[in-house]
C-alpha cells in the first residue's frame, strides 16, 4: 500500500516535472520567436536561416542549431545568446527574453540594434555576462539591472544609453567588469566606487560622471582591493586627487586613467602603488611638483601623461635619475631643460617607457629613453 502510494506519488511528480520541462522549453522557443521579430535587418542572414522553427526535430527541443543559441545539454534550457558582429538592427524587445530563465549570456555586441533596457531584464536572474555594447540603445539604465546579482560582466559602451547610473550597485558582489564608455550617463564618482565592491576593471570614459575623488579611505576600502583599471576619462569630475593614504589603498591599480576632466589640487605620493603601469592625468587642473617617485624606478610606470595640467616644474637632468631644482622655470625654460633632459634620457637608467608633457600644443613624447 505504502509502495502503491508512493509510485503514484513518484507518477505525479515525475508528471509534473515532464509538465514544467516540455512547458519551459516550449516557452523558451516562443520567447526567442518573439525575440526574432524585433531583428528587423539581417544582411548576413544568419538569423534568418536558422532561427526556424520548422528546422527543430519537436517544438520542445532547445534550438542548439540556431546561430548564437547555446543551451545546457541538462536542463535543456537556453542559456547563451551570442550574436556579435552579425551587422543587425532593429528595435529589440528586452521583455521577450524573461521567460529564459537560465539564460547566463547575453551577447548583442557590435550591431545596429535600437531599443530600450526595459527593467524587467533585471528579473533574469541567471544572467552572468550581459553585453549590449557597441550599439544604438538609448534611454535610461533601469536600477533593476542591480537585480542581477550573478552578473559578473556588464559592458553597455558605445551606445546612446543616457541618465543617472543605477545607486544599489552594491548587491552586485560578481561583478568583476564594469564598461560604460561613449554614452551620457552620469552620477557621482565618490558614490559609485564606495557602491562597488569586487570589481577589477571600471571603464566610465566619455560620460558625464561627475563629484571628485577626494572620498574617504572607508569609501573605498572594498574596491582597493581589487581593482586593476580605472578609467574615468572624459567626465566632468572636480574636486580634487585622491588623498595620500586614499590612493595607497589600492594596492593591485595597474591603470588609471583621469584625464580630460576638471581634477584640482596636488597629487600625493604615489609610492604605495607597487603595480602601476600607466597614470593618464593629461587636461586637468593640477597643480604643484610631480611626486619624484613617477619619474624615478620606485614603481614599475611605463606610461606616464601629466600634459595640460599647471604643475610647477621644476627640473634639469641630473646624474642619477631627475633632479629636481628648487628653481621655479618658466614655461619657456621648462622646455629647455625637458630638451637637455633628453641627453640624458637617452642614457641608461630611465625607467620610464614613456612620458608625455605637452603643454601649449608643444609636445614632446619620449619613449623608452628616446625621443619619438
Ligand atoms: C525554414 O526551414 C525550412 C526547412 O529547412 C525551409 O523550407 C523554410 O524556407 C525555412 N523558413 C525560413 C523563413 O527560412
Ligand atoms: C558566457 O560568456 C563567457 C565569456 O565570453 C564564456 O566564458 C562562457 O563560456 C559563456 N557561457 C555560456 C554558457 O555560453
Ligand atoms: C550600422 O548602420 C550604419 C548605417 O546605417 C552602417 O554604416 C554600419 O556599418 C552599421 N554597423 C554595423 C556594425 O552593422
Ligand atoms: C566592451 O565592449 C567594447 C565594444 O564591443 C569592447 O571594445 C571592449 O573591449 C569591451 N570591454 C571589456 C572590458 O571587455
Ligand atoms: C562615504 O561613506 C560614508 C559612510 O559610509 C557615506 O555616508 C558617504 O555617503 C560616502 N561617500 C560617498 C561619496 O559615497
Ligand atoms: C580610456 O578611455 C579612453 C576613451 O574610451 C581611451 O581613449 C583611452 O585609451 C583609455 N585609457 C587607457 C589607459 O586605456
């Protein structure tokens, strides 16, 4: 009697779960039916030759045969969509793909599609890799995308998105790759980095990010840990340079790249930061000496731009590395001693790769010792 309940109940069950796999999967078709209308251009006809439902063995099988379509052999289930570079357009319907419950990837980059983030993509929660960059998206980013908080990568670059960035962007602990560049979105810097928490590379070029950097070490005591490269070039920050024990937090910064906004005041030491390679700094507001410690070999940089700022320099070529000279040289002379400085860059102990000072259009670029 027991075995007899049991089997019925193991029949329902078995029922059931037969029920919720052949209707997901039948779903998941109809989604990316529905998600194929808003592909309006295909010139390469890759979508249009494979995304077809008659080309499926049953309506229940995942279409692993359509271009860009990946799904789990397991489950059955879609779960990547990758269709870079195929040269689509038209306008796409983000909400076609909520019923793609274990969709992980989603990869659209390099086409011509239009059309809004709508913020039911946030209710995706599988996603782990969302790329919309290099398209002609616009509107706003909808503070559900914070939702997704298996997302590890998130590049929306090269698009028309336009608005405040999402606050929250601290429920999204995976995310490792932060890419905004070329849009009009905005917020305030200070706010952002003390809201991301594990992330390695942050790109918010040509935004309107805007706030300064002067934040306290507490604000950014989770994103020091493990960021390898910022770029925020091309904002509007003010303000001033991190402060001294605020850069030196950030232990594994590889790039940073601050130029072209309107960053005030005098840099600190930059001592602390052992892995730095390349410091863009060009077009701000600074101001006074350069920390002897970027033109010396105390860190690895390869790459340094301070060109269009107001520093103070202050130099002649010296025996051993730069000397620095309590001589306030003009414009003019400046140049004179950055040119007898080339004698010496020529020489032997420079660990510079190369170094940028333009100033009044006049620029010099040198290169591994040797004038380019
Ligand atoms: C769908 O596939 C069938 C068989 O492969 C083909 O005859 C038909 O033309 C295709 N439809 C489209 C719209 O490509
Ligand atoms: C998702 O994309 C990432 C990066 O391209 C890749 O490593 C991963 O294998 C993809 N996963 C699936 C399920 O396609
Ligand atoms: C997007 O469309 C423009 C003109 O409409 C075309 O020149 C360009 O090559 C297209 N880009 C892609 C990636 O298909
Ligand atoms: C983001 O997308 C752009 C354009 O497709 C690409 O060039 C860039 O490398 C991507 N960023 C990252 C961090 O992968
Ligand atoms: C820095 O952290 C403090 C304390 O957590 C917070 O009140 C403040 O808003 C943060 N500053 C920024 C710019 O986010
Ligand atoms: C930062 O971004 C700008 C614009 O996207 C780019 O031109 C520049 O090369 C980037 N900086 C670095 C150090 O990669």
């Amino acid at each position: 009697m027991t075995l007899h309940l049991f089997s019925v109940a193991f029949f329902f069950f078995s029922l059931h779960l037969l029920f919720v796999v052949v209707l997901g999967s039948e779903s998941e078709l109809g989604s990316l039916i529905e998600f194929k209308k808003g592909i309006q251009d295909d010139p390469l006809g890759r979508i249009h030759s494979t995304w077809n439902i008659t080309s499926l063995p049953d309506t229940k099988s995942c279409p692993v045969s359509w271009t860009g379509v990946s799904c789990d052999p397991e489950s059955g289930s879609v779960v990547s969509i990758n269709l870079n570079g195929l040269g689509l357009s038209g306008e796409l319907k983000f909400n076609t793909l909520i019923n793609l419950k274990y969709l992980q990837n989603l990869s659209l980059s390099g086409n011509n599609f239009t059309g809004r983030i709508v913020p039911a993509l946030g209710s995706i929660s599988s996603l782990q890799y969302l790329d919309l960059s290099d398209n002609k998206f616009i509107g706003p980013i909808p503070g559900r995308i914070t939702d997704l908080w298996g997302l590890n990568y998130l590049n929306l670059s090269m698009n028309g998105f336009k608005g405040g960035f999402p606050g929250m962007l601290r429920n999204l602990q995976q995310l490792k790759v932060l890419d905004l560049r070329k849009n009009k979105l905005w917020g305030d810097i200070g706010g952002i980095m003390s809201e991301l928490k594990n992330v390695e590379f942050v790109d918010l070029s040509f935004n309107r990010f805007h706030g300064g950097l002067g934040v306290g070490a507490d604000n950014v005591s989770s994103i020091a840990n493990t960021l390898r490269v910022m770029n925020l070039s091309h904002n509007v920050l003010n303000g001033g340079f991190f402060k001294g024990d605020v850069i030196g937090l950030f232990r594994n910064l590889e790039v940073l790249d601050l130029g072209d906004n309107g960053i005030t005041g005098e840099l600190p030491s930059f001592g602390m930061l052992p892995n730095l390679k390349v410091l863009r700094l060009g077009s701000n507001q600074l101001f006074g000496m350069i920390p002897e410690e970027l033109l010396e070999s105390v860190i690895p940089i390869q790459e340094l731009d301070l060109s269009g700022n107001g520093f103070t320099v202050r130099f002649l070529m010296g025996s051993i590395g730069w000397t620095f000279f309590d001589l306030d040289y003009g414009y003019h002379e400046y140049l004179v001693s950055f040119l007898n400085a080339d004698i010496y860059l020529a020489g032997e102990s420079v660990s510079l790769a190369m170094i940028k000072l333009i100033q009044n259009g006049a620029e010099e670029i040198f290169h591994k010792g040797e004038k380019l």
